[in-house]
C-alpha cells in the first residue's frame, strides 16, 4: 500500500541486489556502505523488494522499540 511512497523515498540506479546477485542489473537503492579495512567501501544495494522488507523490518523494530504510536510523517 505504502510501496510507491516508500521506493520515492530512495535514489534508483541499476545495479546488482545484495540478495538477490542472480537476478543480475535491476534498479536498486543504495541502502548502506561497508567499510572493510583490506578492500574499502562496498555499496550495499537492494531492489525494490528487498527495499520494501527493509523498510517493513525497520518500521517493526521501531515501533516495538519506541512503543509510541506517532505516524510517520
Ligand atoms: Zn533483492
């Protein structure tokens, strides 16, 4: 329901999921950079399906965290 303001959200540029290498160049969001000491920074991307459990897992956590029932935005 959410989906489209959620993905609005994000920047889009094709490029490889990071659990999902098999399906090859779709458009994915940058969702976090690694910082490995030997090999520097790796660009974490998702696409859009993984971006919406992201942000479902996030949302969860929140909520079950914080206990106030604010929306968001
Ligand atoms: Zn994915």
């Amino acid at each position: 329901m959410e989906r489209q303001r959620i993905l609005k959200l994000y920047e889009w540029t094709t490029g490889i999921c990071f659990r999902h290498p098999g399906k090859g160049a779709v458009p994915t969001a940058l969702v976090a950079v690694l910082i490995l000491p030997d090999d520097g920074d790796h660009e974490v991307r998702a696409c859009t399906n993984c971006v919406i459990t992201l942000e479902d897992m996030k949302r969860e956590m929140g909520s079950r965290s914080a206990g106030n029932c604010q929306p968001a935005e």
